[in-house]
C-alpha cells in the first residue's frame, strides 16, 4: 500500500474482500506505533508521521522502550511487559516533549507487542467520568423504550450530540449479511437520508466483519489521508507483517476510503454491535468534514454500544420467550386433541385456527398414509401431493425444510406463489411420504439498496456509483420464517412422533392380545358351532316327527307352536354352520393357484340360479383376469357378494348385477355392483364386521357373517375390502387380490 491516495484505476473491487487488511504495514498519521521485541522490551518496527518527533528524540528503532521519545514511556516499562495475550490497555496520557501530549495504549496480539501513542484533540475531555451525565441519562431513556427500533434511534442521538458528526445510523444485517438502516440522526450537511435503505453483503466483506467482532470500535478521521508506512529494522526484514488489528490508528482499505469519498464523506467512525458474540449490526457515523474524535469520546460511544448491544439482546430474547411461550400453548391445545384420538393426524386438523397459528401461517396441509386434508389458504391437493413428492427428495436436516421463496428452489411453485411462496415442512415418517406443511403468502413490497446488489463491479470505482440508490420489487416471496416458527415446527415433528411410537406399542400390544384371543376365539367357536350342529339337527328333526305323528291330536295354536320351534332350529342351525365356516377360514390352509376368475363367477353365478328364480336380472360381467388364490376360498367369496346382490335387488323393479375388474400396478381390483336397497355409508365400518346387519333380519333373511367372512378371506389373501352404498340405490363392494411375480395380464 503507498503512502498516498491510490487512483481510482488501481482500486479493484474483486479483491477487496482479499485485502491484508489486519497487516496493512501502515497507520494512519494522527500519533505512533511502536512495536517491540517482548523478551527485552526493544523497538523493532516503528511508524512515526511527524519528522520532527526524529529530529527532537531520533529514531526509536532499536532502543529499549524505556528510553525512547526522552524517556516519555519508562514509567509504563512494567504495565507493558506484563500485558496478556490478545489485551489492550489504556496507559494514560503522556507528554512527548516537543510534540505534545499523546493518549497512549498498549497492545499485545500473539507474541506482538505494540504501544500506540495518539495525539490528543484540543478541547477534549479529560475523563471518561466528564461524559458520565450524558451516558446515565441514555442507561435512564432505555428503560422505558418498548422496541428495538427505539433503542436505536435513540442510540444514533447520544452519539451525534457525543462526537458532533454530522449523520449517524444504526445499521442492521439480515441472515445473508445485507445491512439495513434501521435507526437515524444528521443535521442538513449530508443528504440524502438513508433510513430503510439496505446495502449489499459485499460492502463490508466477511473478513471486515471478523474484525469488527473483534474491535468495537473504529475511526476515519480524514478519507484523503495519508497513510505512514511501518518501518522495521534490518534483522526482521524478512518477517511476517504485524498484525495491527487491535490498533485505532491502524490503516484501512483504500477501496473503503474511495467508497466513503463517493458518499462524500470527510470522517467515519463505527461501533460494533454484539448479540450474544454474534455480530448484530453497527454504530456508524459519518462527517461531511475530516474530523477527530478523542480518545474518551469513543471510549463512550463504545460503552453506549455495549449497553445497546445488551438491551437489543435482552428485548429480542424477551420477545422471544414470550412467542415461545405462547407458541408452546398452542402445541399443548394441539397435542392433547391428538393423543385423546385413535386417528390423531386428523385430530391435528380439528383445530385448524391453532394449526396456522403455531407458526403463524395462512394454509396448512396434513399428508398422511396418502390422505391430504387441506385448511387456510393453501394450493390445490394435487399441487401439495407434487410439492410432497419433491420434498421427499430434497436434502433438509432434522426431518425440516422451510424457505421464504419457494418458486426459486422450485421453478413448479410459481403456479401457486400467491398463496404458498413461503413453505415450513416437517416429515413425520422415515417410511412414508408423511408431512406437516405451513404455507405463506407471497409479500410484494419495494427494496431500496444503496447500489444494485445484483451488479457486478468490473472496473474501478467511479465517484458516487458505489451509493446510487437503486429500487428492486421482491416477488414471489414471503414474510421469512424465524426460529421461534422453526423451533415450534420441531417441537410439534418430536411429540407427533412420540404419539406414533406410543401408539404403536400400544398397537403393538394390543395386536399381541388380540391374536391370542382369536386363536382361542376361534378354537372356541370351532368347537361350539360343531358341536351345537348335531342338537340343532336334532330338534328339528324330532320336531318334524312330532308333526307327522301328531298332526291330527294337535290344535292350530299348537300347530303354530311347532312350526316356530322348527324354524328357530333351522335358523340357528344356519348361524352355527355360518359360525363354523367363518372359523374354518382363520384355521385352513391356502392353496394358492392360478385360476380363470371368469369361470369360478359364472359357476358360481349359475348355482345361485334358483334364488332368483321367477325374477329377471340383468348380468353384465366383465372379462376377469387369471390371479393366484385359493379357488375353495374365493368361491365362498363370490357366492357371498352374488347371492347378497340377488337377495338386496328382491325388491327391485328392474335388478341389475355388474362383475367388473381393473388392474392397477400392484393389483386386481374387483367389484360387484347392484341397484338394489343399498345402505347408509354412515354405518358402513360395520358392514364387514361378525353378526353385523344393516337391514331388520324381517326384511332380508342372513345371519350377518357372510361379508365377514369375504373380508377375512381377501385379508388372507393379501388384499383390501370396501364398499360404497346408498340407501336406495344400490350397493357396491369391491376387493382386491395382489400381483404376484409374473402375474399372467
């Protein structure tokens, strides 16, 4: 770096972020530095802007510290050699004969040594304790300001009314380093106002923003200074540069110098920001003129920052707790619906205000076991099953995916970023495409930016190009999700996925139960159905014979009485056998074979051909495939759902009976449909279950067992059991039987 002001053609922006600018080999040229060997305390760089400190006191380069500049620092020999690593000190302020009194600091970075003596400003404080009043009035006002915004347009007032620049703004980054203006203070010497303006991540560059963290606070006091170069003596010329990073009067970037001309400004200062170590965002003021701020002024602003700094994070941490626990509030409304109920992902939904509040969104959809139940404003099903499909695939940790610009991640969303440019999803299954997803709307607003932040800068800066305001329209993005939404969105994924496991092993047990009472369910009911055939049998076999015998000595009353003890017999006879046969089908073995379907239904059609006889029916009967079954099996299965369909059409003007089929990718789906009495789908959980009727047995005969049995035998085979019905107008039941490997089409 030279002494002097480089020219614009020598600034190149791409490397500024690249720049040295911890060891620029130079300071400014309002005091000196020296830098000295730790072990004996000796001179061994030095930069000093004034020729005449040299020509009153020569030249301290390689000379004990104690006797440098007439002797000004030997009573600070002891406070620097004990300096710890990475500390700076103040050491008072000193009288350099000849050049006047100096504000000196000692340093130490690593095995570096440094002593820092800066000149004094006429008129300036004598203490920190002179500043005290205005700093205890600023610690006052902050207790009763609400907002963050308060606090930093109070922030920037001190410290213009402190230092006396001319603007000074309260500077905040987003979570991509863009800065915003968020607070304002400046008399009519710089125009125009930038509160709201924002400013692109590579004005102040990732390795500027370290140093920042590190330093709190920094000043320019002239734009056109020039710079004094840090001498060394011959031995360490090979050395590595000095880092000067803790040094006020270290040197800075002259693409930042240009940049700060171009605003036309004289001087600068910045004060850093800090929440919770983290760079929040910065103090920085700005004069039209060069300008100097002494030592205790910015020892001040620095303290103002720090107390800032505090009462930012405590108000956001404050805000925080409280969404937090009003978040937390909800999800206890949300679980304790859903741990009350057997199907729990749809009781989440129930309430669907509590939902799209949790993460304060406008739409809400609940995909699961592929059901999609939608609520808000959200985009079509099919829309939501696509987005499913392609959040299956994408990369996201902790099972959560969330951005504010869906469409940019997703060209697909553009279609529906009115309502869902915002997406927050958490997976609740590692097995099947089961999510949670909050929608928000897209938000059309106007950015202004100091620059277009898209631009790439190719060649030098030229005067006030690098600060042109320049105005994009965001679209096709929401309000951003913040950590309050993400964390309530895994906490809600975490006691989701405890109810699962809970319900499973509840499931689990349950299940574990439920086959041993079966086993010895069905082991009971085998033995009593068998064994009740026999007096069944008996009784209306002796109550036919007391008939016969007596027919003549018996009364018509008596008659009657014997006709109902036969037709009671028979009945249970009939529910016994039923009762055996659905016992039978849980104990038989499966012989599985390919066979024509289309035969078995027309055998089975034309066995049932009495039961409607008298009766004219309309068969229609698809052509059915071959599958793999049991031929004993799906012969009781198709004798159940025609003979049904026969006995529900009795009534029927014109009884119709259709035998369909259609083959999806994993299988055959079968159906018999009728336009008989039909039944109310309100009751149809019941229609497949033991003993369950949904007709008065005066009306239709049957014990209730023959659905059941079609649903344990397609069960068995692999396959699935519905039916779709409507009171009047007929009824359809379908099932299906899976693809085998090689399944003939």
């Amino acid at each position: 770096m030279s002494n002097g002001i480089p020219s614009e053609s020598a600034l190149d922006l791409s490397a500024c972020a690249r720049e040295p600018i911890r060891t620029p080999g130079a300071i400014q040229p309002y005091g000196m530095l020296l830098v000295l060997d730790p072990a004996s305390l000796v001179v061994i760089e030095r930069a000093i802007s004034r020729p005449a400190v040299l020509e009153a006191h020569g030249d301290p380069l390689g000379q004990p510290v104690e006797a440098v500049l007439g002797g000004t620092l030997a009573p600070c020999r002891s406070v620097i050699a004990e300096l710890a690593p990475d500390t700076t000190r103040f050491l008072g302020a000193h009288h350099v004969e000849g050049v006047g009194t100096h504000q000196v600091l000692g340093h130490r970075v690593g095995d570096a040594l440094m002593v820092e003596l800066e000149q004094s400003v006429p008129g300036e404080p004598g203490s920190l304790e002179d500043l005290y009043p205005q700093i205890r009035q600023f610690m006052g006002a902050i207790e009763r300001l609400g907002t963050t915004t308060e606090l930093c347009q109070l922030a920037a007032e001190l410290i213009c009314e402190l230092t006396g620049f001319d603007r000074t703004l309260v500077y905040q980054f987003d979570k991509e380093w863009n800065g915003a203006v968020v607070g304002e203070h400046r008399n009519n010497e710089l125009l125009p106002s930038y509160m709201d303006l924002r400013f692109p991540e590579s004005d102040i560059p990732a390795q500027a923003r370290a140093l920042y963290r590190q330093n709190r606070v920094r000043l320019i006091a002239d734009s056109n200074y020039q710079s004094v170069s840090l001498l060394r003596s011959a031995e360490r010329a090979d050395a590595a540069p000095t880092d000067l990073s803790p040094v006020m009067l270290r040197s800075v970037s002259p693409v930042h110098l240009q940049y700060m001309r171009n605003m036309g400004t004289g001087a600068s200062m910045s004060v850093s920001l800090l929440r919770e170590g983290e760079l929040w965002g910065l103090i920085s003021c700005h004069n039209q003129q060069p300008m100097r701020v002494p030592y205790h002024v910015r020892t001040a602003c620095e303290f103002i920052g720090q107390i800032l700094s505090l009462q930012i994070s405590l108000k956001e941490r404050a805000l925080g707790v409280e969404q937090r626990i009003a978040r937390r509030a909800i999800q206890v409304r949300l679980l304790g619906q859903m741990a009350g109920d057997t199907d729990f992902m749809s009781a989440l939904g129930r309430d669907a205000k509590s939902l799209l509040a949790l993460t304060q969104s406008s739409g809400a959809a609940i995909v699961h076991r592929g059901a999609c139940l939608l609520h808000g404003d959200c985009p079509s099903k099919a829309q939501v099953m696509s987005l499913v499909q392609w959040l299956a695939v994408q990369p996201h940790e902790g099972d959560l995916f969330h951005t504010d610009s869906l469409s940019a991640r997703w060209s697909e969303a553009s279609a529906f970023s009115g309502v869902a440019s915002g997406v927050l999803a958490i997976s609740i299954s590692q097995v099947h495409d089961s999510f949670v997803i909050w929608f928000r709307p897209e938000v059309v607003r106007t950015v202004r930016w100091g620059g277009d932040p898209r631009k790439e800068v190719t060649g030098p800066l030229s005067p006030r190009e690098s600060f042109e305001s320049w105005k994009e329209t965001v679209q096709q993005q929401s309000l951003p999700w913040d950590e309050v939404d993400v964390d309530a969105a895994l906490e809600l994924r975490t006691a989701i996925v405890d109810i699962v496991l809970r319900k499973a092993e509840e499931m689990a047990a349950l299940n574990e139960q439920l086959v041993r009472s079966n086993k010895e369910l069905e082991a009971f009911s085998y033995s009593v159905s068998h064994d009740l055939r026999a007096p069944f049998r008996h009784i209306v076999g002796y109550s036919e014979l007391l008939w016969s015998s007596a027919e003549d000595k018996l009364n018509s009353s008596e008659k009657r009485f014997v006709d109902t003890i036969v037709e009671s017999a028979k009945s249970a006879g009939r529910l016994v056998d039923d009762l055996l046969s659905f016992s039978q089908m849980g104990r038989s073995t499966m012989g599985q074979i390919y066979m024509e379907m289309g035969t078995l239904v027309e055998d089975v059609r034309r066995t049932l051909e009495m039961e409607a006889e008298g009766r004219t029916i309309q068969w229609t009967i698809a052509p059915l495939p071959k599958v793999e079954a049991d031929p004993g099996m799906l012969r009781l299965v198709w004798q159940n759902l025609l003979s049904n369909s026969i006995k529900f059409t009795r009534d029927t003007p014109a009884p119709a009976i259709e035998i369909g089929h259609e083959r999806t990718d994993t299988e055959d789906v079968f159906f018999v449909k009728d336009n008989g009495c039909g039944f109310d789908m309100r009751y149809v959980d019941k229609l497949f279950g033991v003993f369950q009727r949904l007709h008065h047995a005066d009306e239709f005969e049957g014990t209730g067992i023959g659905l059941a049995n079609v649903h344990r035998i397609i069960t068995r085979h692999g396959g699935r059991v519905w039916a779709q019905g409507e009171v009047g107008a007929g009824a359809t039941i379908f099932f299906t039987i899976p693809l085998q490997h090689g399944d003939p089409a």
